[in-house]
C-alpha cells in the first residue's frame, strides 16, 4: 500500500514528468540517428564494392573481348588472370557462350552444364544487371561479352564476397549502442539538472503560497523568476482579493443578520417591560403594545423567510422547477395581488403587454423575483402616483420593465442596491416594513434563470428596473 502510494506521488510529479520527457527527446534522436549512420555506412560500402567489382570486370571482359578467350580458351595468362580475380573478391566466375553453356567455372562445379537464368538472357539482350544478395551475402555482376563484330558471344557472371560486411556491421552496431548508452547518461544527467531547474520556479510558487497561506486572509506573494511564475503570483494574489472580498462581505453579512434579528426582538422586550413595569395597565395601551409586539414578531418572521429564501438560492446546485410559463398570466397574477397596496397610497398601477410570451421558468421563483421589483414601485413612491410595468420579447428573451414616479435612487448607490441588508434610506425601509434582502433576492432568481437585471433612476423623477431573460431555458454544465 506504501509502495503503491509512493509510486503514485512519482507518476504525477511535474519533475519526473520533465525528467522522462527530457530523456525521450534526447535518446530517441541518438537511437535513431546512429541506427541511419549503420544502414547509410553498409550502404556506401555496398555501393563501393559494386562500383570497384564493375571497373575490375570491364577491364577483364575487355580482355576476353580482345583476346576472343570465349573461341580459345588455352590461354593460360588469361585464365590465371580470371581465377586470381575470383580469388581477390573471395567469389566465383562463371563465363557462359552463346548456347548457354558453360565454358568456365573457377569453382570447376557447373562447366559444361547450362545457365539459362535471367541475368544472363538480360546480358545476350545487351543489358548489364548487377544486385546484392542479403541473405547471401555476395554481389553478383552479369555483363556481356562481344565478339570482334559487335555481336554478344557470351556472358561473364562474377559474383563477390560480402561476408566482411558482417563483421563490420557488428562492430558498427557496437559502437553505435556505446555511444547511445554514453549519450544517454549524458542526456539523462542534463534532463535532470534541466528539469530541476524548470520545476524550481514552481516550487518557490509553491513555497510562496504556502507561507502567504499560514496568515488568515493570505498575503500577497511577489515573484520575478520568469514570466509564467508572475502570472502565476498575480493570479493567485486576485485570487486572494476576491476571498478578502467575500469574507468581508460574510463578516458584514453576519454583522447585518445579527442587527437585523436584534432590532425587533430589542423592540418587543421594550414593549414588553413597559407593560410589566406598571400596575393596571389601561386596556387600550396594553391592545396598543400588543399590536406593536405582534408588528414586530411578524417582521422577525419576514426576517427569517427571506433569509431562508437567500440561504436556497445561494447553493452552488439551486434547483428550479422549469416549465412552460405564461408569462402574460403571470404578470396579470402579480398585478392583480397588489393592487390593493397601490390603491391605499392612490398610486396608477397599470401593465402594457405587447405581445404573448411563453417562456421557460420556474414560475414560484419568478413570480418572486417580479412581486419584489412591484411592491418596491409601490412602496417607494408618491402618494398618486404611477407604476407602469411592461413586458415584451424578441426571438431569444423576454423583456418585464417596471416604471415608477416614486423618490428616485442616487446614482452613486445603484452599484449597491442588490447587495444584502443594503438600504439607500434605511428610515424609510424600515417605515415600509422592507428587510433589505427583496433585490437581492430577485437578482439571485434572474441569474438563476440565465438573466439580467439593470436599474436606471434619478432623484425625485422615479426608477426603471429592465429584466431579460432568455425565452428558452439551457442548463450549463454543472447544474442539477
């Protein structure tokens, strides 16, 4: 189990991976290379000996040519000749006449006998051929052989000892493999001192880390090894801005929780101590108390309902119920609910559809996300005043814009007006019974549907919420 986990450790270490890369990229070229420096050396020895053996027979059948030894064969000089050139290339001489037969054998086997091969009709054809017999080991050189008129009268068939080349070959390959061994302890030695020094920049990335790591937050870590190593550092260094973020934002969000659960609870323990601290209280006070009390559990429970909401919407694997929805239906539904908080302020309430929209959604969620942006035109606004909502769509999304004359929002906050518990008037909020969580729920809700929310208002004039969605609901990769 040890071994098995060492071996592990070493298979997916980047320096062993380096070291083995290194190793294949400088033996392989050594192997290859001294295996074509073997084959082109037997080569060229093969072609010098054909080119030699050519020269030394041209000069023989001249001979033969001038001599007419294949017409009068006892000539001692000339026979000697033909039997010592046989023997200096440790092969065999054939001379063949005109009927096939043959005259001459300095092995004395075949003469007399008859050679009919293909070489030697090439020859009387007046073709020279000349080959290498691998598996023989021997080069063989047919020419022909004229007579004083021009005619072919015969053919001359030397063959030529290759056995030496053997040898020579073994001693190449010999060589060949002492130098891959000596070249592979080379390269080997390099790629490990190479690849130590290409894995020593991400070990001080990883060394740096480490050390940034032991601080609660992290530390920037600074690097100048080489390029890679940079991006490396500033990547991990936003990285850590990104946590700092995050964990001020928790450490701020559980401040906000805890305040906002605190405040009517802070509330209904007043309320609940001036009771008990008098005597015969008059019914109409204690009613009074008690409505506030009752006011201020509910608003406890608001509380808590929409941090419940946040806390499912928030996982990283959310779940939404898709279906076709009507969206026109949905928006009359939403209207129609509310209408009687608009009417207590007097406030238009009026709904502009510009054509059917039947889109993909989960309807709880985005009747949520719409009643928000409604009930928060209703209630920021002016007495008599106005909400116009409108929906539209194209061939890819639809389109819920809501309208208001209400109080308007700075410029300044509206980068901040989805964030948790954020009020730009929080006197007013907490009038208006608002938590500071209703927009940050409803932004979840779109993104959740692969949507958009932009908000554009002003001072005193009103503010205009645009949403888009897409028509047609596609999960991305890692969605349930």
């Amino acid at each position: 189990m040890k071994w098995k986990r060492i071996r592990g450790k070493y298979r997916k270490s980047l320096h062993i991976r380096l070291i083995l890369i290194l190793l294949a990229v400088g033996i392989a070229p050594l192997a290859v290379i001294g295996r074509l420096l073997v084959y082109s050396s037997r080569e060229n020895h093969i072609r010098s000996r054909m080119t030699e053996l050519q020269y030394q027979s041209v000069a023989v059948v001249s001979e033969l040519e001038e001599r007419d030894y294949l017409s009068n064969m006892s000539q001692p000089v000339l026979t000697a000749e033909i039997d010592q050139l046989a023997r200096f290339y440790r092969g065999r001489i054939i001379l063949v006449d005109s009927d096939y037969r043959i005259r001459k054998d300095t092995y004395h086997l075949a003469e007399g006998k008859y050679n009919i091969s293909e070489e030697v009709l090439s020859c009387f054809g007046g073709s020279n051929t000349a080959r290498y017999d691998e598996e023989g080991q021997y080069l063989e050189l047919s020419l022909p052989v004229s007579g004083k008129d021009g005619t072919v009268k015969g053919v001359m068939v030397i063959t030529a000892s290759m056995e030496f080349l053997t040898s020579l070959q073994d001693q190449l390959e010999d060589q060949r493999r002492t130098a891959v061994i000596i070249g592979g302890l080379l390269v080997a030695v390099a790629s490990f001192f190479l690849s130590e020094l290409f894995v020593r920049p991400v070990k001080k990335v990883a060394r740096a880390i480490d050390s940034s790591s032991q601080d609660s937050v992290g530390s920037d870590i600074q690097l100048e090894d080489c390029a890679e190593t940079v991006q490396i550092a500033q990547a991990y260094n936003r990285m850590l801005a990104r946590l700092r973020t995050l964990d001020e934002s928790r450490q701020q969000f559980v401040s906000n929780v805890s305040h906002e659960l605190k405040t009517p609870i802070t509330s209904i323990r007043v309320l609940a101590d001036s009771l008990i601290g008098q005597e015969e209280v008059p019914v109409e006070l204690y009613r009074e108390f008690m409505s506030d009390i009752s006011a201020e559990i509910d608003r406890e429970s608001q509380i808590i309902d929409d941090l419940l909401a946040m806390v499912r919407l928030d996982k990283a694997n959310a779940e939404l119920n898709i279906s076709g929805v009507n969206i026109n239906e949905m928006m009359e539904s939403i209207l129609k609910r509310l209408r009687p908080l608009a009417m207590k302020r007097n406030v238009e309430l009026v709904l502009e559809s510009f054509r059917p929209v039947q889109a993909d959604a989960d309807e709880v969620k985005l009747n949520l996300a719409v009643t928000n942006l409604v009930e928060n035109a209703i209630k920021y606004n002016v007495d008599n005043g106005w909400v116009r909502v409108s929906l539209n769509a194209d061939h890819q999304f639809f389109y819920i814009k809501v309208a208001d004359s209400g109080i308007g929002i700075p410029e300044k906050e509206w980068d901040h007006i989805f964030e948790r518990f954020y009020r730009v008037d929080k006197a007013r909020s907490r009038a208006t019974g608002g938590t500071g969580l209703g927009l940050a729920i409803t932004k979840n809700i779109i993104s959740l549907h692969h949507g958009a929310v932009r908000v554009h208002s002003a001072e005193g004039e009103g503010t205009t919420f645009t949403v888009r969605i897409p028509l047609t609901y596609r999960r991305q990769e890692g969605e349930v």
